[in-house]
C-alpha cells in the first residue's frame, strides 16, 4: 500500500519548526512576507497561513498586526509531573537560565510552618531569568535547623535541592502543586522588570521527602507573557506542563 501523502501545510511547519529549533531561525527574527514564503514554497497563501497557525499555535513564532510574524524564543515545557528541580528541567531542555539569590533570612509564617511541621523558617528568594529577562520568582522556605551551603546555594548553577541532599540526605518523591492567576504586586513587578497588576501564573507546591515528610514549601511567580501552561489531554490523562515563552 503506498503512503499516504504529507499535506503541503504540515511539510511546511515541519521544515520551518526544524529551522527554528535548530538555531537557523534565531529569536526575534523577522520571517519573510507571507506572499514570499509561498512563493518559495510553491503553495497558496492559504496553505502557509495554515503552517504559521501550527507554529503560533506551538509557540515558535508570533505574529504583530502590522509588523509581520517574528520566531519566538524556543518554547520550554516542563512537565508539572516530574518532580526534578525546576532548574534541572530547564537546562536538560537546553535553555541557558540565570537564577539570582535575591535574599536569604529568617522568617515566621505560622501557616507554612504547621505545613512543613517546624519550629522557625528559612526563606530563599531566587529570580530566574532567560536572556537578561525575568520571567520568574520564586520563594522557598524549608526548616531553619537545616544547615545549607549557601556559597554553593548562591552560585549561577547552584541547586536548592542538592543543597538538601548534602545537609539532611533528603530527596524529593512526592508534591503537591497548585496553580492560579493573580496580578503582581508593585514590589514583585519590579523586582521581575514589569509593572503592577501584570498578570503571573502563581504555584504553590510542597515537597514531600522520601520519608513521608513535607520539607520545602515553593510560592513560585511566573511573568505572564513570558511563561505558559499548556495542556496534553487524552480520553483518560491530563498532562500540565509550563515554561518560559517569549517576552
């Protein structure tokens, strides 16, 4: 039986797709007039169009009325169900991302305590960033008893959960994780580059060690614009995942 033969629109988004991932379309380039892209494809405008659709739709490329369709940075999911750090995530999917400790102290939350069953509160405050730009905030608080490397915690690469590992042996098997939309408020806007009411993706997650035991709350901020949730649906699974898009 002979194949079925690939539809024009779907041999373009695959090529194009390919370009892009692969670094011959960079971020922020411009594409060619639509015309001039069928052109050199030899298909009707209707079928390009329909090309660039599954490529926005992807988000690789976004479109500006009157300016034309540029590439996007290269889009970054992460799986809200693999339980490796966030950090890990995204340099294993080959973005270059720049995490800042912003602050380390001592804190008292009596709700976050009774989650995590401990006496006093460490907070670390990261700033994460693609490209000179923030697109996320994050504050982790855990028992103030732990005694953490805070010159390794404090490196470009450094790993909060490495630095777990090395002072109580813990790893992570379990999280529970929520997300909702809010507005940021004037001192996360600046921190994050942005203005007030800016809308964020808001996650809060509890880690749970291999003990049973919660032992990290995270209150991350996600910059809306710069980040997204994209969901994998099936008949019988539901698949969340998140990452940095362009700014």
């Amino acid at each position: 039986m002979a194949a079925r033969a690939v539809p024009k629109y779907q041999a373009i988004y695959t090529i194009l797709r390919q370009q892009i991932l692969e670094g011959d379309r960079a971020p922020g380039t411009k594409l060619p007039p639509q015309q001039e892209m069928a052109d050199s494809f030899g298909v009707t405008l209707m079928t390009l169009r329909q090309s660039l659709a599954a490529l926005e739709s992807d988000g690789l490329v976004y479109a500006e009325r009157g300016k034309g369709t540029f590439v996007a940075d290269r889009p970054v999911d992460i799986n809200l169900g693999n339980l490796s750090s966030f950090a890990a995530q995204m340099r294993d999917s080959g973005v270059s991302m720049v995490t800042e400790v912003l602050d380390i102290q001592e804190v008292d939350d009596p709700a976050i305590q009774s989650v995590l069953a401990v006496a006093g509160l460490r907070l670390i405050v990261r700033r994460r960033s693609v490209d000179g730009v923030p697109f996320g905030l994050q504050r982790s608080y855990l028992d103030v008893s732990l005694e953490l490397d805070e010159k390794a915690l404090r490196r470009p690469d450094g790993s909060l959960y490495e630095s777990l590992r090395n002072a109580a042996g813990w790893s992570i098997a379990e999280a529970r994780e929520s997300i909702e939309a809010v507005a940021l408020d004037p001192d996360d806007a600046a921190t994050l580059g942005t203005v007030t009411g800016q809308p964020a993706l808001r996650s809060i997650r509890t880690s749970i060690n291999q003990f049973g035991q919660p032992f990290l709350y995270d209150d991350a901020l996600l910059v809306g614009g710069r980040s997204a949730i994209a969901a994998d649906r099936t008949s019988d699974r539901l698949s969340l995942k998140f990452g940095h898009i362009e700014g």
